[in-house]
C-alpha cells in the first residue's frame, strides 16, 4: 500500500513510549497501515499513510495531545 499523506506534527506533551503508542493506536485507527515514527527529544511525530492529514491530527488530539501542524 502507498503512502498518499506524509505528515510531521509537534506533540508537545508527548514524554514517553506510553505516549508513542497511545498517539500510534490513534493514527491507526484512522488508517491501520498508517506509519508512524515519533522523537520523543524533539517531540515530532511523522506519519505516512492513506488518509487526510486533518484526520490524523484529529485522532491525536482525541487521545488527548495537543498538536502542531508543521
């Protein structure tokens, strides 16, 4: 399957794997095969996958993060 949407976001209150795997379960509810590689140093998360970059960002900030559009 193709990437159609590769996004970078700022998630300044992501601090730990438990973060990292809460923001995944959520990009992937959106689009399973979605991937997702976050940094937690720098707090970017980048995401590649088959859906709109709204709903993406959406889906983070509904498992309660705060997000920033690069």
């Amino acid at each position: 399957m193709t990437s159609d949407t590769t996004l970078q976001v700022l998630v300044p209150d992501m601090d730990c794997s438990s973060c990292v795997r809460a923001i995944t379960s959520a990009v992937q509810s959106v689009d399973p095969h979605a991937t997702v590689a976050a940094d937690l140093e720098s707090k970017q998360v980048t995401i590649g996958g088959d859906g709109a970059a709204g709903l993406f960002i959406a889906a983070i900030r509904g498992a309660g993060f705060s997000v920033k559009a690069e």
